[in-house]
C-alpha cells in the first residue's frame, strides 16, 4: 500500500481528492494533509510518504520550494504537482526538476489521478529495484575482496591487506566453523563433480542469506567451507539447507577469536574439531577441544609411538608370509591403537597406505591394490580404513598358488561402449547411473568406477555436459523458455539446470541465447 499525502491550500480542493477517489483500492492510503509545505514537511521527514501530491502556489512554502527540498533531501518520494491553466510555466519547470507529472485542478478526473499515481508507483518501483540490484552488488563486491584477502590470509600471505578490509563485527569476535561435505567421494562418482561444486555454492549462498552482512564463507576445494560468524545459532539450517539435497555436513567449530589476527588459528581449530569425523562419524556440530584427545595422546600422528612400530612392523611380516589370519588379528590391534590415541587421518592413511603396498605383487601390480590405495584417499572414517585393510589381507593368498589374472581391458571398453550408446539414445530422459547399469548387466558401483576409468569423466558429469550440449542446441534454434528448454534436455530443476549450464558455458542460459552465433557464422 503506498502512502500519499495531501497538500493545498484549499480544504475544498484537498476534500474533493479525499472523497472522489478509491484510494485503498487503487492500493493507496491518504496518510495526511497539509495546507502549505511547510506543514507538510514533518510527514515527508518521519518517512511516513511515497508519494507527494501537491498544489503550486500556497502561502508560507509553495509547492515549487516543497519540491526542491523534498527532490534534495528525499530523492525516493516522488512528487505530483496540482496547478491551474495560469501554473504552467511552473509545471514545466517542475518536470523539468524531476515531478513524476502533472494534473490540471479544473478538468482533473479520477481516472487522470489513478494513471498518474499509477505511473509513479511505477517509477517508485523501478527506482527501489535499481537500488537493491546496486546495493546487492556493492555488497557482493565487497564479500569477493574481502573472501579474497582472507584466503590469501589463510595461506600467510596479505596481512595488511585483510586488516585494510576487516569488517567491524570481525574485530568483536567471531568464530570459525570448517563446514565438510560428508560422503564427498562418493557423491563425485555417483552426482559429478558439476552437482558437489553447484551445492557448496548453494550453501554459500544460504550462509550469506542467514548472516547478512555480519559473516564470511569461504570455499577451500571442492567440498570444504571455512565461515566465519559472530554467532554459531543458525547452524543447523544450514545442515537443513544440505539435508534438502540428500547430503550431511560436518562442522568443526573453533574456540573464540577476534580480529584478523586470530584467523588462521581459528581455522586450525575448526579444522581439528572437523576431523573427529574420521573417529566419531559425520554430520555433527563438534566444537573444537583445547585439550589432548585419546588420554593424552599426541595428535600429530604415531611414528614414534613403539607399540604402534612394533604392529607395523609385524603386520608387514605376515603380510609378506601371505599369513591372512595373523595379519586380520594385528590389524584389529593397530585400528585399536589408532582409535585410541586419534592420529590425524593423514597419519592413519599414510601407514594404511604402506601395507597396501606391501600387498602388491609383481603379477597385480597396478590394478587391485593400485585400485584399493586409490579408494583410500577418500574415505572419512577410521572404520571405513579398517575394513579396506581387512579385506586386502584376507584376500592374501598363501605362496604357491596362482594369482589372479587381470580382467581383460578389451570388455571394460565394450562395456562402456555399449553404456554410452545406450546414454547417447536416453540422456533426455530421467536415467540413473543405476538404470545404465542394469542396461550393461554389471553392478552400480563396478560400472561407476569402470566408466570412469575408460572415458577419465564421471557418469553424471558426462551425462550432464551431455545434456547441456543439447540445451544449448535448443537455445540456439528455438524460442522455447528456458524452463522448457531444461525439461526437454533432462533436467527436471530450473534452477540446478541454470547453474550447471553458467558453471560448464561461463554465460547463463539467456545469455548464451543472446550472443547465438547467426546461421552464417555458424557455418563458417
């Protein structure tokens, strides 16, 4: 409902625009009257008018000075001016001074008063949007500098260039919390590359709509968020906001800080508190803990631990033996030492990695184990370590007997072949990983990591650039809305299609529409 006030010299005048028009619903509301600009000044000061309708010439201030203070002082009222045929020298002037229009008092009509308050509620309109589209963009702006001094803060660098831009909350303390994608690994091989980068994003964006203008979110990689906030309430909408895309998140939270000063040491904290997901499981809040975990224990990782060498040393003994059963005991050995005393997970997977190539054999080198230290690299949990172990000492084989005899690569690639024949007929339509999967007869996770293996791309991320290459074709050649043309190249998400297409072709859909090449230069 827009506010209008009322100004003229003459209570009949201002009685006739009161009473001969539907103001609440034409979507107005007469918030007062004035019988000179002086007196109408209070109400335009406590910010209580829209839009000014005003006569020109009164006693005491006439609309003319009412005019010039209010177009000086507030620009966003916009201003009508009421005159006689006598006035309109002033009129002119008053247009030419920024009056949205005029009405002439003897042959005005209420539907005269609804077009021009109409046509200023629409300038109204536009002037607010241009405003918030400018201010949103001076504040992405200064997010991006100061996301880029505080990275470059975070790896030693730029100290007086984040103290330049430090913003005050910062400098009344904060916190740092480092946000982690639970399951990373796998939804890169099931989702693609293209939809864990799309969500982190969103979840940058989610944190800035929850903290406004008093917080910062960093990404680090493609699965890590480090953000910085006055207060940690709000949090768990934040693992709501990823929830609603089927994921969990960790987040590590630091002890106080202040300034930036404190950041890297904050981050560290955060850092710390995140990793206990390897030992406590994911998707929790895990404030960071100042003291020693695992009873005093040192978290910088076993070497020179002796009973931890000692099991090392003879777990590498019966792995060389082939000795399945001994080498299974001592491994539960060492995963509970690990659990105790919480090396850092770099530390476990680095040892994890020694006995994995202790594995290797001059017969399999490069494929299973090969496979299995590349498996290692994404796990998030001291369990999920365990058991890749167990199950490559348990797949020992005593000495004598024949090994395996690697599959041969020639089926992989028909396999894949007849997989990307099957995509190339079907990628507009709602097809799973799991779906082309059972069109090649083989299991969901075998395919995932046979596919990529041969094209060196990820199911979906091949799917999606699929996809897009047709939506682009689409742009190109029709005039469809840019909701058909996602629906028709596969996607049923408008807004997870956008983002794909501007993250892959740099332009939003739109845009890309907008530059199209002619026929001519597309033939060249």
């Amino acid at each position: 409902m827009y506010r209008v006030l009322l100004v003229d010299d003459e209570p009949l005048a201002r009685m006739g625009l009161r009473e001969t028009f539907d103001w609440e619903g034409s979507g107005y509301r007469v918030v007062g009257e004035a019988s000179n600009g002086r007196s109408a000044l209070p109400w335009i000061e406590r910010g209580e008018v829209d839009i000014l309708i005003t006569d020109i010439a009164m006693p005491v201030m006439d609309g003319m000075e009412l005019m010039r203070q209010v177009r000086e002082r507030f620009p966003s009222v916009k201003i009508i001016l009421l005159s006689c045929h006598s006035d309109f020298a002033y009129v002119r002037e008053g247009i030419r001074m920024g009056a949205t229009d005029y009405l002439l008092k003897p042959t005005m009509q209420p539907t005269d008063l609804k077009e021009v308050l109409d046509k200023a509620r629409s300038q109204a309109e536009e002037e607010r949007r241009i405003r918030d589209l400018v201010e949103h963009r001076e504040q992405v702006r200064r997010r991006e500098e100061l996301e880029k001094a505080f990275a470059r803060l975070l790896l030693g660098e730029g100290t007086e260039e984040s103290a330049a831009v430090e913003p005050p909350w910062l400098a009344a303390g904060y916190r740092a919390v480092v946000a982690e994608l639970d399951g990373a690994a796998r939804l890169r091989s099931e989702e693609g590359g293209i939809y864990t980068e799309i969500l982190m994003e969103e979840l940058q964006e989610s944190f800035y709509e929850e903290y406004g203008g008093e917080g910062l979110a960093l990404r680090v990689g493609a699965e890590q968020l480090i953000l910085v906030l006055k207060s940690t309430d709000g949090l768990e909408r934040l693992q709501a906001k990823a929830a609603e895309r089927g994921c969990t998140l960790t987040l590590g939270v630091s002890g106080p800080a202040a300034g930036a000063v404190d950041f890297r040491r904050a981050v560290r904290e955060g850092r710390e508190a995140a990793r206990l997901r390897f030992y406590e499981g994911p998707g929790a809040v895990r404030p960071y803990r100042a003291e020693p975990v695992g009873g005093g224990a040192p978290q910088s990782g076993l070497g020179g631990q002796e009973p931890q060498e000692a099991l090392l040393a003879a777990l590498e003994a019966q792995t060389a033996g082939g000795r399945a059963e001994e080498a299974v005991r001592l491994l539960d050995e060492l995963a509970g030492l690990w659990s105790t005393q919480r090396p850092s997970p770099a530390e476990v997977k680095r040892q994890a990695r020694g006995l994995l190539a202790a594995l290797r054999r001059p017969a399999d080198a490069g494929s299973e184990a090969a496979e299995r230290i590349e498996a290692l690299q994404g796990m998030e949990s001291l369990e999920e370590v365990r058991l890749l172990l167990q199950e490559a000492l348990r797949s020992l084989q005593e000495p004598g007997e024949p090994a395996a005899v690697p599959e041969d690569a020639g089926l992989h690639r028909r396999i894949v072949s007849q997989a990307l024949q099957y995509l190339g007929a079907n990628y507009t339509r709602n097809i799973s990983l799991q779906d082309v999967a059972d069109h090649v007869a083989v299991s969901r996770n075998y395919f995932s990591e046979l596919f990529k293996k041969v094209t060196g791309q990820n199911f979906i991320d091949h799917l999606i650039h699929l996809r897009l290459e047709h939506a682009c074709g689409l742009l190109r050649t029709t005039t469809l809305r840019v909701y058909e043309v996602a629906e028709l190249s596969g996607f049923n998400d408008v807004k997870y299609f956008s983002k794909a297409f501007k993250k892959v072709m740099k332009v939003s859909p739109a845009d890309y529409r907008e530059k199209r090449p002619s026929a001519g230069e597309e033939g060249t």
